[in-house]
C-alpha cells in the first residue's frame, strides 16, 4: 500500500486477491494433475492405501483453493484496516 499509493479499500482488496489467485490455482491444478491416475483408478491392484489419501488431499486442495480466494481477502477486510494503516504511516517498518 505505502510503495504503490494505495488505500485501504475494496479495490485494494480485490486487486490483491486477483494478483495471488494464479500462483494458487496454478499449483492447485498441477497437484489435482498428478493425483488424477489415484482418483479414477480407485479399483486398479496396489490402490487401496493411495486411493483414500488421493481423496483426501484433492478435497484439501478444493477446500484451501475456495477458502484463499474468498475467506482470506474478507477476513483482511475485517480485521486487517488497523495493522495496514499502522503499516503504511510508519515509515519506519520495512513492510518487505
């Protein structure tokens, strides 16, 4: 915010979260990639351990994927406006 002008507001917000969110779907999608033969091979011989894990860790990467582009930019909204402006006035701190 101090680097760049910007305030403490629902652009901010939103550009941020657009600029973190191909980082996150990219790796999300090349670990759902590699897990791809675990999750439809499921009857294959040699499965039964890595099948369930397989499960498991794809919903992991659905759920986090979901909460990192909506949860986390409104919780920065809720509870964030304080330590950011602390951040942007004090000249001080290295923000980097």
């Amino acid at each position: 915010m101090r680097f760049e002008g910007e305030s403490f507001d629902q652009k901010m917000i939103v550009r941020g979260s657009l600029e973190r969110l191909s980082p996150v779907l990219v790796t999300a999608l090349v670990t759902a990639f590699a897990l791809a033969p675990l999750l439809f091979e499921a009857e294959q011989p040699g499965t039964e351990v890595l099948h369930p894990v397989a499960v498991v860790i794809f919903s992991g990467l659905i759920s986090s994927t979901l909460l990192d582009t909506f949860l986390t930019p409104a919780m920065f909204w809720l509870f964030g406006r304080k330590d950011a402006e602390r951040l942007e006035n004090d000249k001080d701190v290295e923000a980097l």
